[in-house]
C-alpha cells in the first residue's frame, strides 16, 4: 500500500471502501469538518448515496502559538478546552474567552456562507459519520463529537484517512466508532501524509456542498 494519499478525493474513496456498512441507509448522514474534510467527505457521501452536510468547528488557537491548540468550539455553542495546555502555559480565562469570542464569529460567517439559505441536516436519531482530512491533536473532532451529540444524533462516527495514533486513542474513547485507515507513527502533520495537500478555498467547499445537495434532489432522495 502507498504510504501516502494521492490527494483528499483519494482519501475519500479509500476511506468510503471501510465504511460500506454505511451504504444507503436512510438514517445516516456525513459531516465533513471545513475545510479539508469537505472535499474527503464529498466521496464518502457520493459513494455510500446518503446526504452531506458541514460541521462547523474552529480550533482556539494558543496567543502567539496559533498553530497550539488550546481547544475547539463547534456549532451550537459546544467549547471543548484543551486542560494539557491550558494549564501548562497558565491561560486566563479572559484570554480563552476572548479566542472564543473571535471564532465564534468566524464559525457563524462560514455556517451563512457554506449553507446559503438551507437549514442544517436533522440529526435526531440519525447515525452522524464525522470526516475530516486527518487528525493530530483531535482537539477541532473532540468538539465536533461533542456538538453532534448536543443535536441528539443516536450514533456518532469518526471517519478519517489519517490520524495519529494518540488522537485517535482519545477519539475511541468519545465516539462510538473511529475508522481511520492508517496511524503513522511518528505522526508530525496531516499534510505529510498526502501528495497533493493545496489548501481547500471556502469556495470549494460551497460548490461541493452544493453539488451534493442538488444530487440528492435530481435522485428525489430526502435531503436528509
């Protein structure tokens, strides 16, 4: 097997091949995490034939470390924090509350832009299968594992290409079910683990949800 993805439309297609248990089940539903589990979670629903939807989950970025994360929100007001690190670097709570405060908008401009006019899926009751394009510290999944159960989704998936192997342990630990293809160890990033990892626009993302949307109404399926 080739150690890494060609890009994340191949990742998805390989991922699709370990969830075909999935396949045409009318109570199943993907969220792909913005932006890069998108174009992942895009074959995943095209190929299993259920519906897709974005999840909406920002990292709360460490003050001058913004690549640390100190936690994630998610939508529906869910704050998941990182207590490793917040402690470790002795944040104050006027400093995560203010990171808070500025994701918040931005998780809101994207939840308007991704979605134009359309409600988000119903989740009560449904089988929720969470893609991303990979995952290394798990913080963004932790909180969006959090904010699907919130919307009462019966059973809560996480389907990733990659993931390293401490994330995915904590992962097992808070979803039902993890599927991930491969556990590199060492991990160091998700983007090492592909050829081709071009940063996904916003715009991308849109057309992908909007071509998945319009799918589902050609085949007069139920959105969801």
């Amino acid at each position: 097997m080739r150690e890494r993805f060609q890009n994340r439309e191949e990742a998805g297609q390989r991922l699709t091949q370990a969830l075909q248990a999935y396949a045409g089940r009318p109570d199943v539903v993907v969220l792909a995490l913005p932006r890069g589990g998108v174009p992942v979670g895009f074959e995943v629903a095209r190929a299993l034939g259920v519906p897709l939807d974005v999840f909406v989950v920002r990292k709360l970025g460490t003050p001058g470390q913004e690549e640390l994360a100190m936690g994630a929100i998610a939508s529906g007001g869910v704050r998941v924090l990182n207590r490793e690190v917040v402690d470790l670097l002795g944040l104050s709570t006027r400093v995560i509350d203010a990171a808070t405060e500025r994701e918040e908008r931005e998780l809101q401009r994207r939840e308007q832009l991704y979605r134009p006019g359309r409600p988000p899926l119903a989740l009560e009751g449904k089988v929720a299968l969470l893609v991303d394009d990979g995952v290394a510290t798990g913080s963004t999944m932790k909180a969006a594992v959090a904010g699907v159960r919130q919307r009462g989704a019966a059973r809560v998936v996480v389907a990733v290409p990659v993931a390293s192997v401490e994330a995915e342990g904590e992962l097992q630990a808070l979803a039902d079910e993890v599927v991930c293809l491969r556990t590199p160890d060492p991990f160091y990033a998700v983007g090492l683990w592909y050829e081709d990892f071009a940063q996904t626009s916003d715009a991308e993302v849109r057309s992908l949800l909007d071509r998945a949307h319009a799918g589902r109404e050609a085949e007069g399926a139920p959105a969801g």
